[in-house]
C-alpha cells in the first residue's frame, strides 16, 4: 500500500496512575479505512482524542501528512475531522445553521452549495431548518457526521458514528463513506462495536485491549490467528482474557 498519512508511534497516556493507551504503534494509509475495535474503556477514544490533538499524549509521537502534530497542529488539523455520537454541537442553531458555522471555520467555499450536497447524501432535508436540540439521537448522529464530511477532510476520524442509527441509514452511510474513499481517496480510523459492520468496512483492524495492542490484521487474517468462526469470537474470547495476560 501506499505512504501512511498517519504515523503513530509509543503512543502512552497516562491520567494519574492509570494507563490508559500504553505504547502503541501504528499507521494508517492513503485510502485506508483502519478499524479500533476493544472492549469498553480499551483506550480507542483516548487515541481518537490524541490524533485530533484534544489532550495531549503523555509519551510518543503523532506525525499526519509527514508532519509532527505537536508542531503543526492547525495546518494537519484543516484536512482532518472527526464524528463521534458523545459530541454536541450548539444546540439553538438549526442543523443548517451548524453546518454553515463549520464550512465557515474552515474556510470553504460555496458554502450554500456544500450544505445543500451533504444534506442530500445523508438524507437530512426533512431537519435541515430544526433546532439541534430537537434533534433524535439518530439525527443528531446524521449531523455529526454530515459536519465531518462536508469539510472534505482527507483523514477522518469516526468514533462510533452509526451507534444510534437505524439500519437502513447506516446502509447508506456506509456506501456513501466507501464511495468517498475510493474517490476522494480518504483515509478513515473507525470505531464500532458491531462486528459485522467492522469487518465489512475495515479493510484492516487493529484491536485494543488495555490500552495495548493485541491483534492487528485484516478481518479475516485475525479470525484465522485465533481459530474462530467470525470476528465477534475472537473479540469474544480476547475481551473475556484478563489484564496481564
Ligand atoms: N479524563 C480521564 N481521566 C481519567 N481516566 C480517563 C479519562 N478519559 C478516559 N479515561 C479512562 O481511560 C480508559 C479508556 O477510555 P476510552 O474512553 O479511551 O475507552 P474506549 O475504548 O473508547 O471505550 P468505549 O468502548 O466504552 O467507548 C477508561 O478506563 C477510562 O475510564
Ligand atoms: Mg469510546
């Protein structure tokens, strides 16, 4: 594959005397889509939070487009985003109004157009004059990710984003999110806990456990390591091993 856009490496953070990611290495390419797939409380968020330069790492290095993240914070940050259910947006704005607020942080271009485009894609035109706080939590969900998308980032962060979202969206965003990475050549780092969406959209799966690294692979080249039927035994049997092991 080609160059990583992401290039992590000894990632730690500590909060006091808890560890929560421990020394971890990894990268993620041009047109990848990398999955974090662990248990509650693993360490992905923490990571997710590190690479978007929300909290700072305790030891290790963060390089995206070749750059050091500590040294070139906004420039990396203007070609990245992220979605993640837990985050708010202003909640007396309508969904347009939000998403106008973010075309013009990052300084985009005819923004009317994009919004209208992005409303579209993600099926939105019926909340597109709510109020947020209106919002359900699936269209809320639709926002985020709606926000995330419309800045056309070249590296995206998802975590959790089709948590609350019914199957027939999640669909759809899925298509949607492939599409742009093959087009757009987009590299996207995804969390979920459903299995079956990880393996179908991951073209390779690095699994946290502890806030270590346990398995790194492709769907299928993890399931075969651990001699088990799907994805969801090995996550299944991995989750259930005990700190230390
Ligand atoms: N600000 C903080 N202060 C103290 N501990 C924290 C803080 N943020 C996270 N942690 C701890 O770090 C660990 C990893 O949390 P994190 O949110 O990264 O897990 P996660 O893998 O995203 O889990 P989930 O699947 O539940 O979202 C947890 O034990 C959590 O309690
Ligand atoms: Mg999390």
């Amino acid at each position: 594959m080609s160059t990583p856009i992401v290039e992590v490496r000894n990632l730690t953070k500590r909060f006091g005397d808890f560890t929560a990611v421990d020394n971890i290495s990894f990268d993620i390419h041009e047109g990848e889509i990398l999955g974090l797939l662990g248990p509650n409380g693993a360490g992905k968020t923490t990571t997710i939070h590190m690479l978007l330069g929300l909290i700072a790492p305790t030891s290790g290095t963060i390089h995206m487009f070749g750059l050091d993240l500590a040294k070139h914070r906004e420039s990396i940050l203007q070609q990245v985003n992220f979605s993640s259910t837990y985050i708010s947006m202003p909640f007396s704005l309508t969904v347009e109004e939000n998403l106008k607020v973010i075309a013009r942080l990052y300084n985009l271009q005819n923004i009317q157009e994009r919004v209208d485009t992005i409303v579209e894609k993600l099926e939105m035109k019926d909340i597109q004059k709510k109020l947020t706080r209106k919002l359900s939590s699936g269209q809320m969900s639709r926002l985020t990710l709606a926000k995330a998308l419309m800045t056309e980032p070249k590296v995206l962060f998802l975590d959790e984003p089709t948590a609350s979202l019914d199957p027939d969206i999640v669909n759809k965003i899925k298509e949607f999110l492939r599409e742009y990475q093959r087009t757009a050549g987009l590299s996207i780092l995804y969390t979920s806990h459903n299995m079956r969406e990880m393996e179908e959209m991951s073209n390779r799966i690095i699994f946290l456990q502890h806030g270590h690294i346990v398995a790194e692979g492709t769907s299928d080249e993890i399931v075969q390591r651990y001699g088990q039927r799907d994805l969801e035994e090995v996550f299944l049997k991995l989750a259930r091993e005990p700190k230390g092991k």
